[in-house]
C-alpha cells in the first residue's frame, strides 16, 4: 500500500477544516435563532399593552357600559389580564428571577395588580379620570415601555452574535 502524499494530506486537513467550520457555524447558528423565535411576537404583544393600558383607562372615562358586554369595563380588565399573561410574552422571558427582564415583567404584574387594576375597578365609570389614576396608568405604560425595549435590546442583542458568528465562520472558511 502506498502512502499519501503531502498535497493530498493538507488538502483533507483543509477540506476537514472546512467542514468542520461550517458545521459549528450552522450548529450556533441555529442555536441563535432558536433562542430568538417568537421574540418579535412577545415585542409586539408588549408594546400593545402600553396601548391597552390606556385603552382601558378612556373606557373606565367613557359612558357607562352595559357589566354584561363585551365592551364593560370588567371584560376588558379580564382580555387585558390573559395579554398580560400571554404564553408568547412569557417564553420571551427568562426564567431566572435575577435576570432584568424578568425583574421587570414581575415589576409590571404588581404594578398591575395592586395599582393599575384596582384603580381601574373602583373608578365610577363616567367620571373623569383623576390626576392621581392618569399619574398611576403613565408609570405604569413607562415600566411596559421599559420591558418592550430591554426585549428589543435582547433580541438585537442576539442578532449582533449571530452576525459575528456568521462572520467568524467565513474568515475560517477563507483561511
């Protein structure tokens, strides 16, 4: 049997490189965007709860509604609960109560629950909203606000390795 030859063993070794470069760029790719999928939907059920928040704020201001509608200030509160719980935001955020996105998610269900919400609720339909309930829902749409850009930043984030990834496999590629 005949040993290969030099040229014949730098271009295995160069074609093994190749392949190999191009499945470990493939692999985090595909990590990557895993981590990513469904992000543009939690951003964009977030950022409709800012205008949800105020939705429900006019209504609350607006001319007294039948308890038993669909427009009643009641089944509204209830729509905006399940949104607010809604599986594609919860995917989006991690699991770790430590994480800054998380802290803000749980920063925005208590703010819910024990100020926005109640206020809601108590509030005579058909009066003017007070100083103090038009303060509470602003703070309350800045902390939504503050989630819907730290989702984005995560998300850009991401994207940004993505391309670096993509740009280190074809620097190895070349070489």
């Amino acid at each position: 049997m005949k040993p290969r030859s030099p040229l014949v063993n730098r271009i295995a070794i160069v074609v093994g490189a190749v392949v190999v470069t191009a499945l470990v760029s493939m692999a985090t790719t595909l990590a990557v965007s895993k981590s990513i999928e469904g992000n543009a939907t939690a951003i964009n059920l977030a950022g409709a709860l800012r205008m949800g928040a105020f939705q429900l704020l006019a209504r609350s201001a607006g001319p007294v509604a039948p308890e038993s509608g669909q427009d009643s200030i009641g089944q509204m509160l209830e729509r905006y609960e399940t949104k607010l719980g809604d599986a594609s935001i919860t995917k989006a955020i991690p699991d770790s109560r430590d994480h800054p996105l998380a802290a803000q998610y749980q920063s925005i269900l208590q703010s819910w629950a024990t100020m926005l919400r109640p206020a809601l609720q108590e509030h005579d339909q058909g009066t003017p909203v007070s100083a103090a309930m038009l303060t509470s829902t602003q703070s309350y749409v800045n902390d939504v606000d503050q989630l819907v850009n730290m989702l984005e930043q995560r998300t850009e984030a991401r994207i940004d390795l993505l391309h670096l990834i993509q740009i280190i496999s074809l620097v190895f590629s070349i070489l």
